[in-house]
C-alpha cells in the first residue's frame, strides 16, 4: 500500500475547508443573476439547495467514514463501479474543483484590480502561484490559513446581517413570487452549486484526525451554517435593496451594505468577499491535488503523481500539476462555460454518491464498516439520485452535451491508458455475485482486504501477534458431519508440512489431549490444543464444520480454534486461547460465523472485533 498521508486536520480545520470551499460567487454575485429569475422568492430557492444536498451529504458522510482516503468521492466509485467508471469520476472530480478554483481567483482579481491597476488574468495568475506555494508548504499550514480566512468572513457576514436587520423594508417581498411558485424551483437548481464544495472536503479525509467522527460533524455543521448564512445574507440584501437595484448589479452585498451602513460596511464587505474567493480558491488546490495522489496510487495515472514529501508530508507533484492545470485555464480559456460544465459534472458526482452506498450495503462486503450509517435507507439514496437527474435536467441541452463530451474524453484516458494496466474487483462485481448465487467466480478477496486496512488505519489499530497470527492462520471448511478421529487425521495431514512434524504423532498428540481434557469450552466451539517439539512453532486454523464435527463426548461443534505450539511458546499459547475465549463471546458471534461468504470474510470478521492487544 502507498505511504499514507499526515493525520493533521482538526475538526475546525475541515469545517473551514468546506465552508470556504462554498462562500464565494455562490453569495457575492449570484444572488443578483438569481433575483431576476425569481425575485424575493430566491430565499426559499436557496433554502430548497440546501435541502436538496442532504441525500448527497447523508452519503458521502457514510462512505467517507468506510473509506477515509486521498481522493474521496473518486476512491469510493471507483471501489464500487470499478475502474472505469473510477477514471471518469477521478478526472471529473479534479476538474471540477480546479475550474472552480480558477473561478475564485479570477474573482478575487476583480477585487484587487481596483488597487493594483493590472490586468486580471495577471493578477490572478500571481495568487494562484501564491496558493500553490501555500499548498506546498502543508496541509496544516494551509489548514490554518483557511480557518482565518473562513472565521474572519463568517464574522463579516454576521455583522452584515445584524446590522441590516432593522434596514429591511417588507415591501420589498411583495409580491414574493412575481413569476410564479414554480420559478423558485428552478431557480434552487441555478444555485444549487452555491453548495458545490460542500462534500470535496473527502478528498482531504486521510489527512483528517479521527475522520469516524469528525468528517460526519463538519459535513453536517458546513451545510447546516452556510445554508443559514446564505438565507439570511440573502433576506438582508433583497429587503434593503430596491428591485431594480438588484437586478442589475453583480456585487449585490456590497451595495446592499452601502445601502444601510454606508462606506465603512461596504468597504468590510469588500473584504469579506476577498476572503471568501481566497478561501475558495485555497480549498480548491488543497481538495482537488488529492485526486491526482488517489488515481495514480491506482495506476489510473503516472506513477510520480503519488510522490511526498517526506517532511512535510505534502503531494508535491500533485500539487504542482494541479496548480499548473489551474494557470493554465487562467490565461488560455473561456472560464465561465467551463465552470457551467464543472457544475453539472458536480450534480453528476453527487448522484454517483447516492448510488455507491446503495452498491455497498448491498453487496454485503464484511470490510466495509462505516462509522456513521445513513437513515432512512434506501429511501434517502433514491430521492438524491431523483434529485441529481431534476438538476441536471435544469442545467439545459448544451452544457449536459458537453458534459458528455468531457465524460467521453475520461472514456478514452481509461480505453488509452487505464484498460490494460488496471483489474480491481468492486462493489458491483460482488452485488451481482450475491444477487446471482455465484460462489466467487468473478471475485478475488483484493477488495476486502484493501478495505480492512483502511478501516486499521482509520482506527489507528495496531498489529498485535494475535492480529498476525489471524491474518495468516490456515482456513478450512468441511461441509459433510465426520467424527473426531478423522477430523484430527485431516488436519493433521495440513498441518504436518506447515510445522515439519509427522502426521501421526500429531494425531496422537491431539486424541490424547481430547482425552484428558475435552477442549470444547461451549456448546457448538471447540478449541484443541497442544504441545509439539521444536522451538519457535506456533500455528492457528481456523475451522468452520457446517456438517459438524463428533467429538468424544457426544457434543457436536461447528467452530474450531485449533492451536499448536512448541514449548518455548507457552506464554503466547496462553494469550491467544484467552484471546479466542474472549472474542467467542462478542455479540452475535456464531451468527457472523456462518454467513461469511468467503474465507477472508471470516478472516475480516475476526479481525474486526475489538479487543485488548498482547
């Protein structure tokens, strides 16, 4: 497995990464363009996106927590619909933050040009190398940056709203809806991506501290408070502001400031909206770097893109190619149609969301272990997907055209480049299995493993010897009844080439020890044990006896430990029986057993139970 990625982002850290990565354009010039859509019914459209985001954030809260790595929402698409689909979702999700990114900055430049008197693309070629080199220098770094720029313009907006309370005029929401109650749904589309960071704070969740709980928190937290921070910027502005006025302006916070608070609030707006594109624009390096770092850690692209600095702990290369991805639009392209076309691709990665938890629960993957559980499903998953398809449908004929095109160009990386050098086993490929009753015929167990490893590094589990010991026990299952004589012979007969000892004194050993003590502990498990010759032996197997297996006393047992061990390893004989009787006792346990799929879903299953480390 790559080297993961420094555990440096708080809770405060993330939310502010979020939220930034919303409060730019989605409230200092949308509001303007969305007024003459709608007119004062733009308060409920706003309030209608930040609803219409919670199946979306239900679901990547869950999935985040399964799978906290570089690359969020690429990661679990591509561990659920395999890699192509992953390509496209890897190249999509890049795009789409590095536009929007790009956006921010060009924004910013139009604040600062009134100062520095240089063209934009100048200006905000120099801030995006300022960005890139901030990004270089840490995630913590940056972390900090961002959550001064986020707190200082939540504070701003505060103060905003505060003070234009007591200047609304309430004839100014009359009538409230001018162009009819079906305008505001519309128009909920058209600013649906005033929302759009909300869920790329995924892409950082290797790098989050205690990502179970914090993720879900600043996910629920970044809605929730930008979401009412939108509604009352938005109440404020359209209740000081006369219709005509707002209509026509594109800095519609700014004038509604001037309206009631004259140059001094103006001007502290002024640099509230600075603060919100620079945070944009810094979240968008931070977030987007991390696809690149996902994908080639796949070899979905060039090996190097993977590569840290050992340090500091950053994605250089990524960095660098997203910085430079950035600059380029900058100074070569058309933004605006580009960021349209980022927007849908973003309502297409929010669908794809919904419909990669509903791939996970139902292939019943035993390594997928989310900390946080998504209500109401399926039911929440469908609604996101019916409302993914309305927006784009909402989005219009041409840009969804060009959003298949650039969808095309991820097919034709992955038929190029991916095809023959990538064979993963996903989410999909095991549902179908499940729903076909095949016996792993188009499965291996990669995917189960890759993902109990993530679940140790999100718990931060270390490996014990009993933890070894499980990983590379033998496991066998027999499914017809057989006594305990020919159970012993079996085994033996494995176990005999592991150890370099012979087959018939095992058996001995084994039949002798049943006889002095009978080693079933409780009804249904059973753990034989013994001592061999030699030093440093020591062995588990693991038995799953569907038919069951007929031990001495008439009992007849399902579940066996099987333990063999030289003399020198007394000590860890005992800790690993104390081990077994403890683990045997967890909730539901002989349950688990028996619906294991596969061995290495048995495997899984032990292994996730926690338990003291020796």
């Amino acid at each position: 497995m790559a080297r993961s990625l420094k555990k440096k982002l708080s809770l405060i850290d993330i939310f502010c990464v979020s939220t930034g990565a919303m409060i730019s354009s989605g409230l200092f010039v949308l509001p303007a363009l969305a007024y003459a859509k709608a007119g004062p019914g733009i308060i409920v459209s706003y309030v209608l996106a930040a609803i219409l985001c919670i199946p979306a954030v239900v679901s990547t809260a869950e999935l985040v927590t399964a799978m906290p790595r570089a690359g969020g929402d690429y990661f679990y698409i591509m561990r659920g619909f395999g890699p192509l689909l992953g390509t496209i979702a890897g190249f999509s999700s890049w795009f789409s933050l590095s536009l929007k990114g790009a956006f921010a900055l060009i924004g910013m430049a139009a604040y600062l040009g009134a100062i520095v008197h240089l063209p934009l693309n100048i200006i905000s070629s120099l801030l995006c190398l300022f960005f890139i080199f901030l990004n270089l220098m840490g995630i913590k770094e940056a972390g900090r940056f961002q959550v001064f720029s986020v707190l200082a313009l939540i504070g701003i907006l505060l103060a905003y709203i505060s003070w234009g309370i007591p200047a609304v005029n309430p004839a100014n929401f009359s009538p409230f809806f001018p162009r009819g109650a079906g305008s505001v749904f519309s128009t909920a589309s058209f600013v649906f991506i005033s929302y759009g960071g909300l869920t790329k704070i995924a892409a950082l969740a290797e790098e989050v501290k205690n990502p179970g709980k914090n993720l879900p928190i600043s996910l629920f937290l970044s809605l929730s408070i930008s979401g009412l921070l939108y509604t009352a910027v938005v109440y404020v502005t359209v209740g000081v502001l006369p219709a005509e006025v707002l209509q026509t302006t594109l800095t519609p916070i700014s004038q509604g400031a001037n309206s009631f608070g004259g140059d001094a609030l103006r001007i502290l707006v002024s640099i509230g909206a600075l603060l919100a594109f620079i945070s944009t624009a810094n979240a968008a390096i931070m977030t987007a770097s991390r696809y690149p770092l996902g994908m080639s850690r796949d070899k979905l692209l060039p090996f190097y893109l993977q590569r840290t600095n050992r340090a500091i702990g950053t994605p250089y290369i990524s960095i660098l190619f997203t910085g430079m991805f950035m600059l380029s639009v900058i100074l070569f392209f058309r933004l605006e149609l580009l960021v349209k076309v980022a927007s849908s691709i973003l309502i297409l990665l929010y669908t794809f969301a919904n419909l990669s938890l509903i791939l996970f629960r139902e292939s019943k993957l035993s390594s997928y272990k989310p900390k946080f559980c998504s209500p109401f499903y399926p039911y929440m998953q469908i609604l996101g997907i019916l409302i993914g398809i309305f927006l784009l449908i909402e989005m219009g004929t041409f840009i969804v055209f060009l959003t298949v095109l650039f969808l095309f160009l991820g097919f034709g990386w992955y038929k190029v480049y991916v095809h023959k050098r990538v064979n993963r086993d996903s989410a999909l490929i095991y549902m179908l299995e499940r729903l076909i009753k095949r016996d792993k015929e188009l499965t291996s167990d990669n995917l189960l493993v890759e993902l109990r490893e993530v679940v140790r590094e999100r718990d931060e589990i270390v490996k014990d010897k009993f933890h070894h010991l499980i990983e590379q026990a033998i496991i066998l299952d027999i499914e017809e009844q057989i006594d305990i004589n020919e159970f012993f012979q079996r085994i033996s007969n494995i176990l005999a080439e592991q150890i370099n000892q012979e087959p018939a004194l095992l058996v001995e050993k084994f039949i002798e020890r049943e006889r002095q003590s009978p080693t079933v502990i409780r009804k249904g498990l059973a753990i034989p044990h013994i001592i061999v010759e030699g030093k440093n032996i020591f062995k588990i197997m693991l038995i799953r006896a569907k038919g069951g297996v007929i031990f001495f006393n008439g009992e007849v047992v399902h579940i066996i430990f099987l333990l063999v061990g030289s003399p020198d390893e007394r000590n860890l004989h005992l800790k690993v029986l104390a081990a077994i009787a403890y683990i045997t006792q967890s909730v539901k346990f002989d349950e688990r057993w028996n619906k294991a799929e596969s061995k290495e879903e048995l495997r899984d299953f032990l292994l996730s139970i926690e338990r003291k480390s020796f």
